[in-house]
C-alpha cells in the first residue's frame, strides 16, 4: 500500500511532544473521552478507528466479504483514507469522499471488527497509525495503540465499562435519547425497546469475544496502562479522571492549556 494512503496534519520524524493512548471494548466511550482531553490539552484527535471503518466502507460498497484476508488487503492497496483533525473531530474522507457519518453506521462498525482479526491487514494498520502519532502531541483512540501501535506512551488509559451499560449508551446513540452517552442508562420502556437494547448488548458481548481473542493484537489493558471503568460513572466524573490521569503524567509546561 501507498505511504500516501494516509494523511494528517502535524507529521515529523521524531515525535516531538506526548502520546496520550486510549484503548478499550466498543461502546465504552472513548471518542467522547479522546475528542474531549485533545480539546483539553491541545493535541490532535486522531481516531485509529475510522480507518477499519472506511475500509470496512469501501468493502461493503465492493461487495466484498470480511473473511478473506488477501482480497482485502488487494483492495487497501487501491484505496486512499486521509483523517483531518477538527475541533468537534475527525473529518474522515475515503478516496476523497467524505464518510464521517457513513462509518459510524452499525454495518459498517461490524465490519471494521470483522476486518480487523486479520493479521497481515492489521500490522499495515498499526504501522500507519504509528506514521500518524510519530511527531507525538495527539490523542489515539482505538483497540491496542498502548499495547501495539505505541507501547512507549507517555500516557496510557484502557476504558472499560459493563457490556450492558455500554449497549444501553449505543442505545441512546442511535435513537437520540439522551444527550450524554456516559450517564447511567435508564431501562427503556416497552418490548420493542427492550429486544433493541438487548440486540446491542449481544452484539458488545460478540465484538468483545472477537476483539480479546483474535490472534493479532488482541484487545488488553497494557501492563502500565490506568484502567478506568465507566460503569457507575457519569461523562463529566470520567473527563475529570482522565483529566487528572493525564496531569500525572506530562511535564508542568504541558498542563498550561
């Protein structure tokens, strides 16, 4: 594959200021938690994650399965994902086209976890995040950027929280109940509501057998990382905890923002 596949903003050879790593299951919360410390702390948001999906995207759009490995990693070779880093997040353009809203579609999420067990597939991957974090100064959110693409993060938080509380939030995604994702789910109320919540609470327990268990960088805190279950946590007491996290662990001059 092209070096040009990818793009961002603020690429050198030698990274130059810290690499806040955020890894974790689906559902957990960690765009919300990566947008906001970026934010914070004046770093870039790079999400690892659009790039399965756009992937995933172009896929599904080519009809083609997410089994075989060869004839995806044929068809990442032809294939040109830029992320742009913006304020309210990244702006995610597959061979020119913007797809931020398309990726985030629920096909299109499976698929990503589909595609992503795939070893030779996964490590072009991982090399191409680690050409996007080099210079440092950015947020990475994804499965194992403490574990793989960076385990010499200055900063490394594995966020956790109950399969059912983590399908409950996506619940509220995708029907617009609620406006914040971190908040403790109230159940929702009639029968359809309920097989629909607990559709997305089998599918967070399928994705988590899948993602702990593939053979390629497996989902798992990394030995130094900071666990931080969100269960019983609202958004705002886990910004603050991952605020302070990320205080620890940076020099003075970097707390200033």
């Amino acid at each position: 594959m092209s070096n040009s596949v990818l793009s961002a903003s603020e690429q050198q050879p030698k990274r130059q200021r810290p690499v806040i790593a955020i890894d974790g299951p689906a559902g957990a919360g960690k765009s919300t938690l990566a947008a906001h410390l970026a934010r914070r702390f004046g770093f870039l948001n790079l999400e690892t994650g659009a790039m399965y999906r756009a992937l995933a995207l172009k896929a599904i759009e080519n009809d083609f399965g997410f089994d075989e490995e060869p004839p995806l990693l044929e068809l990442a070779s032809r294939t040109r994902i830029s992320l742009e880093p913006q304020l309210e997040g990244n702006r995610v353009l597959l061979d020119g086209m913007d797809v931020s809203r398309r990726i985030r579609d629920a096909d299109v999420t499976s698929g990503a976890s589909q595609i992503s067990v795939h070893p030779q597939l996964r490590a072009w991957m991982v090399e191409a995040q680690r050409k996007l974090g080099q210079a440092g100064g950015v947020v990475m959110e994804g499965r194992d950027i403490g574990t793989a693409v960076f385990p010499d993060a200055e900063v490394k938080i594995f966020l956790d929280a109950a399969p059912e509380v983590r399908g409950s939030r996506r619940y509220r995604q995708h029907t617009g109940v609620g406006e914040n994702e971190q908040e403790k789910p109230t159940q929702p109320a009639g029968s359809s509501t309920e097989a629909e919540l607990q559709r997305l609470v089998a599918e967070m327990r399928e994705r988590d057998q899948r993602d702990r268990n593939r053979a390629e960088s497996p989902l798992k805190p990394a030995a130094d990382a900071i666990i931080l279950d969100s269960t019983e946590l609202t958004l705002d007491q886990v910004l603050a905890q991952a605020e302070e996290i990320v205080r620890s662990h940076l020099p003075e001059s970097s707390n200033r923002h």
